[in-house]
C-alpha cells in the first residue's frame, strides 16, 4: 500500500460514502461521449482537519451484466487536481473493488471530489474514501499524484509479442520524460482490448532510462486474468523516479493470442 511511504501514527479524520444504501458515492462519466470526463461528484463537503492520506474504495456496479471497463478517475480539492489520471480496469458486479491509498495531502475545510471517464459513455463508478491525519511520527502528504503513459481511459498497449513466456528485447516507451520527481508510484494495469477476459498470467517489468539503455526498476510483477475476474489491482512500487526520465514497459505473457496478450499500461506517482 502507497502508505508504507509516509504513514506511521496517523490519526483517522472521517469517511464518505454513500451510508443509505450502503455502498460508495456515485461517480458518473460523460452522459453521451466515450472517454470524456463526467462531472465533479462531491466526496466530502469540507474537510474536518488537514489530511495526508486518502484511502480510496471503487466498485464498477453493472446491473444486470458483467461488462470489463477501463476508468480514469481524478481526486480534487476544491479547483485542484490533487490525484490526476490514475487508470483502473474493472469488471461490473464481479465482487471486487480497486483499493488505492494516496499520500497526498487536503487542507481543512477543503472539499474533496471525484470525477471520472470511461472507454463506454455514462457508466458509474462507486467510491468510498477515508481520510487520515499526519501523527507525531508520519511524514506530511505529498503535494499530488501524477500519471504517465495515459490515453483516453487507459494506459498504453504493452504488447508481449507472439512467444509465449519470452520477454522482448525491445521495451514500450510510456513517456519520454517524467516532469517532476516522483517519489513512489503505483503501476496500473488493464487488458488493452477490452474484450472478454482470456485465461492469461503475465510478468511485467517497468523501466527507466534511453532507449536500448532501460534499466528496469522493478521486475516480474503478477498479473492475472480470467474469464470470470477482470478486476486487475495496481502495484505500489517504493522506488523513486528523477526529474526527465524516460519510462518504459514490457512484459512477457503465457499465450500468444494476438490482442488477448496484451496489457495496458501507466504509472501514477507522488509528487513532493
């Protein structure tokens, strides 16, 4: 979890969600266009203290199917975008959520909100958040978090190519350079197509570094898919990326199907 960053003693603040019907506050996309961002939707009107970490719960509530999404979310406080761009991919009423934590800090008596796109027009998205204050031995919270590698709603297609269980020699660029340092980052995953889920396991590596020159910094990491849980949950990786870095993906997979093989790929990281 992103908190292992900066928690330690923390102080719970306070919770929204939507307490009626048990469940999360609506969070809905565009009424009518494909990967256009919906309205703001109000999580909490106006924060009771200054909070440094954002315990974020989402639920892809698909009535009556069970459809795999890819969701681009934003958290705000007030006319700040304080998380920006963070990919999920989930799949509607499959009884899994995406659970996120953001380092990230919100004043008192700001209000924090949400909005949302999504690869179809109007679909919703459930959330649920917890706030928590620094404590006399946790750090304060980052400025924001920050994405790369993002198109539409979904990251970049990191194709593994037609070798089952071979990683290519060759790396997929998700940005050329990172604007700002990055403390930590979470690394979100999706099934590019969107289709229907194939049985796959895939090892992913991320990367920084010139072209022909990557230098992974983190390797192997687990994903898996089926055709029943299309849910992927990110990666926190506790490594920091400097200022103008190039970053970059691959990933080998156990089938060779063509589109079924590939991932979809982005980062999101803390800013100081």
């Amino acid at each position: 979890m992103a908190g292992l960053v900066r928690a330690g003693g923390m102080t719970y603040l306070e919770s929204a969600a939507n307490t009626g019907a048990s469940s999360g506050i609506a969070v809905t996309a565009h009424a009518t266009n494909a990967n256009a961002y919906g309205d703001w939707a109000q999580l909490i009107a106006a924060t009771s203290g200054p909070a440094d970490y954002i315990l974020l719960s989402v639920y892809f509530e698909k009535a009556g199917g069970t459809s795999l999404r890819n969701f681009r979310f934003d958290l705000g406080n007030g006319t700040n975008v304080i998380v920006d761009s963070a990919c999920i991919e989930v799949k509607g009423d499959s009884g899994t959520m995406v659970v996120m934590g953001f380092p990230v800090h919100v004043p008192s008596g700001a209000q924090l909100q949400a909005r949302c796109m999504a690869s179809v027009a109007a679909e919703v998205l459930e959330m649920s958040v917890q706030l928590f204050g620094s404590g006399r031995f946790s750090l304060p919270g980052f400025t924001k978090a920050v994405s790369y590698g993002v198109s539409n709603s979904k990251g970049t297609n990191v194709d593994p190519g037609a070798t089952p269980n071979t990683k290519p020699t060759t790396w997929t660029q998700l940005t050329a350079s990172t604007n700002e340092d990055l403390a930590g980052f979470y690394v979100c995953v999706g099934n590019d197509t969107e289709a229907s889920q194939a049985l796959a396991n895939w090892l992913l590596d991320i990367a920084i570094g010139a072209s022909t020159s990557e230098a992974a910094i983190v390797e192997n990491l687990l994903v898996v898919g089926n055709t029943l849980e299309g849910t992927k949950q990110p990666f926190f990786v506790p490594h920091p990326i400097p200022k103008g870095s190039r970053v970059s993906a691959r990933c080998q997979c156990d089938i060779a199907v063509d589109g079924d093989r590939d991932l979809s790929v982005s980062i999101t990281g803390f800013v100081r």
